[in-house]
C-alpha cells in the first residue's frame, strides 16, 4: 500500500476564499498535485474537484479535509461516501477539527472493535444530523407562520398592482362582455398569469349556450 496523503478543500461560493484550507494542507505536507479543490455546494459529491480526487485514491492513502461538512452537507451521504473510502477502498479520513473523532486510522488501529466504535460513532452523527435538520425546518415553519400572519407575502411578487381593478375585468371577462386578451391589456398581466390569478379569485367564463 502507497500511503500518499491527498488534501481535499471546497469552499460553497466564489465569495469564499479557500486559502486558509490550502494554506493548512501545504503545512500537512501534502504535494500541490494531491491536493484537490471546489467551489461548490456540499449537497452531492457531483464535484469535479472530487471526482478526481476519488479517481487516484488507493489503498493506504490517507484523505485530510479541514472538516467533516467540507466533504458535504448531507450526513447520510457523508456515512456513506466516508465507509466507501474506509472499508471498500481501504483508505483513511481524517477531519482535521476534529481529529480526536474524526479519524479512520484510529479506528482501524483497533480492529474489530474500532469497526464497532466508528459504526456508533457514524450512527450518532446521523441521529444528531436528522435532529439538527428537524429543528431547522421547524424554526422555518414557525418563522412563515409568524411572517404570514403579519402580512408578509411569499413567492413571486404578483404583477397586478390594482386588485379591484383585477376583479372588475374579471366580471366583464367572465360575462363575456371583453376577450382574455383585452383583459390581460387592462390588467398588465401576462395571459398566464391571468388565467391563474381568476383560477385562484374564482372567475370562471361563464359558457355560451349551444345552439340546438
């Protein structure tokens, strides 16, 4: 086993600079060549920064990220892609805030009962993860309601300026007396969104009667 040391940095938006990361992969020693980055969300490891780090990892390198979530933001992904590395591909990880946990070799040093520590270990991170997540979706729940109940509108900002204007055409359209397309020109809306804003007021063109 070759036992080279590859760094992987990733940063979510060009607005961030990866240099700090970088700066802490060149003082682990790691060549420039082995050392791999993105500008990119962590939401799947879709990343061309990773997919060729992933391509010349072998068995007895070791993976160094500054942190667990700058491998990704989804933690049953992360468990996932963390026990491909480990035990399929026979390298190691090390999460370097938190090396004291986050460390494959540690775990693998102890055997059997290192495998069992880092399955508890990896199974706590996604009960803690699903937790974390819960409680955020929560919070952004309780905040719409409150945001809602104080008047604020969300989605796209509606293109009729004038609602009783609106509801008036509406009931010449509706009764046939004006075309959608003069109502779309008296209302400034486009006829897309015409038809949705009389679906959801509750317009309906009332229908001419057959001729028997």
């Amino acid at each position: 086993m070759r036992g080279v040391k590859i760094g992987y940095v990733r940063v979510s938006s060009k607005g961030q600079n990866p240099e700090r990361q970088l700066e802490t992969m060149r003082n682990l020693g790691i060549e420039e060549r082995y050392i791999f980055k993105d500008t990119a969300s962590g939401k799947n490891f879709d990343r061309p920064g990773y997919i060729a780090m992933k391509q010349i990892l072998r068995a007895g390198d070791c993976l160094y990220i500054d942190s667990l979530d700058r491998l990704g933001r989804d933690y049953e992904a992360i468990i996932s892609e963390w026990k491909h590395i480990t035990r399929e591909l026979t390298c190691d990880i090390v999460a370097l805030d938190n090396s004291g946990l986050f460390d494959s070799k540690k775990f693998r040093e102890m055997g059997d009962i290192g495998r069992l520590l880092e399955d508890q270990m990896l199974a706590l991170l996604a009960y803690v993860a699903d937790v974390e997540r819960k409680k955020t979706l929560e919070r952004q729940r309780q905040g719409i309601a409150t945001a809602k109940k104080a008047g604020v509108r969300f989605g796209r900002p509606s293109s009729v300026s004038d609602w009783e204007l609106f509801d008036r055409t509406a009931k010449r359209w509706e009764r046939g007396e004006i075309t959608a397309a003069e109502a779309c020109r008296i209302t400034g809306c486009k006829k897309t969104s015409y038809y949705k804003y009389i679906k959801e007021r509750g317009f309906k063109k009332q229908e001419e009667p057959k001729l028997i």
